[in-house]
C-alpha cells in the first residue's frame, strides 16, 4: 500500500498537463507537501525518493528546468548554498560511504535545492507572491478543525486514515500542562508551531496589502461564506484560529522566536525604520544577556528545590551539549555522519539543530548554514528598507519569517516540513529582491510591467488649466 507514494504522481502530471507549472506547484505540490507527514514512505531499491513531497516535486522540477533554464543566474545565495551542500555531501562521504551520502545527496538536492528553485523562478511575481501565501493560509485554516481533534484524541486524524497503508510511521505524543501539545502532520510539535508561525506571517502581509479585503473565490470565498455567520471579519477570523493553532503546540521556543520576528517585521511598519531597526537592535542585545541571567537562575535549583518539568526541559538542553562536546571534539571538522552520530543513553535527542549538524558533519556546515541566515536576513531587511513610506515591505515580512526559523532551530532538530519550507522561502526571498520591479512591493504595475522603459510614461498629480 505504501506505494500509493509513487502512484499518486499520476496527480501533478496531469495538473502539469492541464493547467501548467504554477498550477501544478499551487494546487498539487503544496497541498501534498503540508498534508502527507514526511514518515509516510515508501521504500524501492535504488530510488533514494521515498515521500510524498519528494515524488511530487520531481515532475515540477523538470518542467522548471527545461522551461525556465536560461532565466537562471548564480549570485551569492547560490554560492553559499552550493557550499553548504558540497561540505554536508562530503562530509556523510566520509563519515558514512559513498552509498549513503549519495542517497544524502539526493535528497538535498530535491527536498532542498529544489523548493530553493520553486521560489526562485515560479513564485516570480506579485500575482504568484499573493497565490502561493493565500494557498499556505488556506490549508492552514483547513487544518484548524484538524488540530482541535487533535487536541480531544491526541492524534491527528491523517495518521489516523493514512497509518495503515505506512506501517513504520508513528504519531508521537508529547503532553505539557496536562494537554496534548498539537503536531498535525509536522511530526513535532515545535515544527507544527514553526509552520504555523510563518504562515500567520504571511497572512499579515496579504491584511496589510488588502488581500484579504475583496470577497474570496475559490475555497477561500466558500469558507468565507461558512464564517459570515461569525463576529468579526473574515481576515481577523483566520488571525484568531492560526493564534490558535500556535498556542495549542505549547512550544515555547518557537513563541520566543515569533514574538522576536514580529518586533523585526513591525520595524517596515515604521515611518522612520532606520531608526526603530537600531533601537531593536540594541533591544535584541540587552534581551538576550538578560534572558540569559534569568535563564541560569532558573534552571539552578536552591538547596531542597525540585525543578520543575519546564526548567527540567530547559536543562537537559544544556546538559546534552555539554555531553556531547566529546564526540563534536573527536571529529569537530567532518563529524560523524548523518545517522551515525554516538548516542548517550537517555539523551538520544540531540535538540539543537545547529549542534545536531556540527555532530553529523562538522563546524564547517552549521557555520555556512548561519551564514546563509545572516545574509538572508540582512539582505531581507535592506531591500525592505527601500520601500516607499507608509509600504508593509515584504523584505521585512521574510526577514521576519527568517529570524523566527533561526530562533527555533536552536530548540529543536530541523526535520519533517520545516528544513524544505525554510529552502523555499529562501528561494522565494531571492526572486522577491532581483525583480526588476519597485523596491519593497515585490511588482510593478501591471500595465508597466513588460512595457519599455522608454515607452513608460510618469502619471500626473494634476491638471494644470
């Protein structure tokens, strides 16, 4: 049954066929990549493809790269992505073989590099900018009644329909404060809590731009007309349930993460960003040296004091690097290998995706991967910097999304949707800041937009008699 993964092809192939690539990517591939859990696999020799969003992605790919391979240029995020993927390739070479890091490479160059090349050169303009985030708002608000039964059963209803056809997945469970922490198809809930949060970044944008002002069609207006029923708008209804869905992963990292992304994208909000994007810089400084204080004293119990299970968690966090800087030490410039890093009995999880990469292979690739996150961001916030007064910059809405991946990475591993998501949105920000287009919008006009430069005439503010 399990080989529903590669007969389920037959889908985007004839979206492909019928309606064309960024159909295909809208209406298949992200509805599958955020439904279908990354446990649900099938396994066949010699094929190193083995989900659902891997199987899917490869037909889109290509048409991409047999239709879009001229358009394609190489500038500094490319360059760091292509070294962070040739140091963790080369590295699982020598700390697994080349079988394994092959089948590594494989997947790095689909579940990774391609998302990056969807959001390079399909997300290409401001129509396809509004579609893609409008599709991510709309599974997420389908997803909502799914996470309150979860929250009843403790268990997603999709492993619940789908597990018998994967009998190697499972549906963790994880309970805090005496509730089921919700992971809808995420795996965990810090990734779910990651998902959503950037979701309900993107939905704030298309509020800000009046996407959400017109009457919906499609999905979006059916629900729409389901909701008028309901107090308040339709937009503040979906603020409500993604709020919602945050909360209810009860993952307090990716909290901190997203109330730090938020401080960041309200900077583009600001009459004077330059401004309000040193003050919070400084903010950011004092926060963090405060948090840290605060956070020892928390985790250091007084003499007859029991922890509790949150300073527990807190400090097995801290503990677990501590114990493994043996093994980082042992192999500190090509690691261990992705699946062949030493386990300390009762610490097998490793929380902590930038230690986690350092261990598998080495300080090199947490570094270029920091990297490729300082650029983005900086880059983000400097195109969004250009934008014109009284503008909701995308630049700041990515750099947003950014920072919150950042922040949560350190709290957990970069697994299931989470590590293809981040790619994506990389690859999306890069289209956003090369098009040739008005800084900070992320378009032209319509009517300007293929038009030459000379044929293109400056509207007048007035009549003069």
């Amino acid at each position: 049954m399990s080989y529903i993964v590669f007969a389920s092809v037959l889908i985007p192939l004839w979206v492909l066929r019928r309606h064309g690539l960024e159909k295909a990517f809208l209406w298949a591939w992200i509805p599958v990549f955020l439904c279908m859990p990354t446990m649900f696999t099938a396994k066949i020799p010699m094929v190193p493809l083995r989900t659902f969003m891997q199987a899917w992605l490869v037909p889109l790919l290509f048409v991409l790269l047999r239709d879009k391979r001229s358009e394609m240029t190489f500038g500094r995020m490319e360059m760091l992505l292509l070294a962070y993927v040739l140091v963790r390739v080369f590295c699982d070479f020598l700390g697994r073989g080349y079988s394994d890091a092959q089948n590594y490479a494989a997947y790095m160059l689909v579940s990774l590099i391609g998302p990056y090349l969807i959001g390079r050169y399909v997300i290409n303009r401001r129509e396809m900018d509004v579609a893609t985030a409008r599709m991510f708002v709309l599974m997420f608000v389908l997803f909502f009644p799914l996470f309150l039964y979860e929250l009843k059963f403790w268990v997603s209803p999709i492993y619940q329909i789908f597990s018998p056809m994967f009998p190697e997945a499972f549906s963790g469970l994880s309970v805090r404060w005496g509730l089921a922490r919700t992971a809808g198809t995420f795996e965990h809930p810090i990734l779910a809590a990651i998902m959503i949060i950037a979701v309900y970044r993107l939905h704030r944008w298309l509020c800000w731009i009046g996407a959400w002002d017109a009457p919906q069609t499609g999905w979006l207006g059916r629900i729409e007309a389901l909701m008028r029923r309901f107090p308040f708008s339709f937009k503040t209804q979906i603020s409500i349930a993604l709020i919602l869905m945050i909360l209810l992963t009860l993952s307090r990292g990716p909290w901190i993460g997203a109330l730090a992304g938020a401080a960041l994208v309200a900077v583009g909000n600001t009459k004077n960003r330059k401004k309000w994007l040193i003050i919070l810089g400084m903010l950011f400084g004092l926060g963090g040296l405060g948090g840290k204080m605060a956070l020892d004293a928390y985790m250091t119990p007084q003499l007859g004091e029991v922890l509790s299970d949150e300073a527990q968690t807190m400090l097995y966090r801290s503990v677990m690097i501590d114990q493994y800087k043996a093994f980082l030490m042992d192999k500190m410039w090509t690691g261990w290998g992705l699946t062949t890093v030493p386990k300390i009995p009762g610490m097998e999880s490793v929380d902590n995706a930038f230690f986690l990469m350092a261990l598998q292979h080495g300080l090199i690739a947490p570094a270029l991967f920091i990297m490729i996150f300082v650029y983005a961001i900086a880059s983000q916030i400097k195109f969004g910097l250009k934008a014109a007064p009284g503008e909701s910059p995308i630049g700041f809405t990515f750099s947003g999304i950014y920072l919150v991946c950042f922040v949560a990475f350190a709290t957990v591993y970069m697994g299931a949707q989470t590590e293809p998501l981040i790619f994506l949105m990389l690859g999306w920000g890069e289209s956003i800041k090369r098009r040739h287009e008005r800084p900070g919008s992320g378009t032209a006009p319509a009517s300007n937009r293929n038009a030459p430069a000379q044929q293109r005439v400056t509207p007048f503010k007035r009549v003069l008699y």
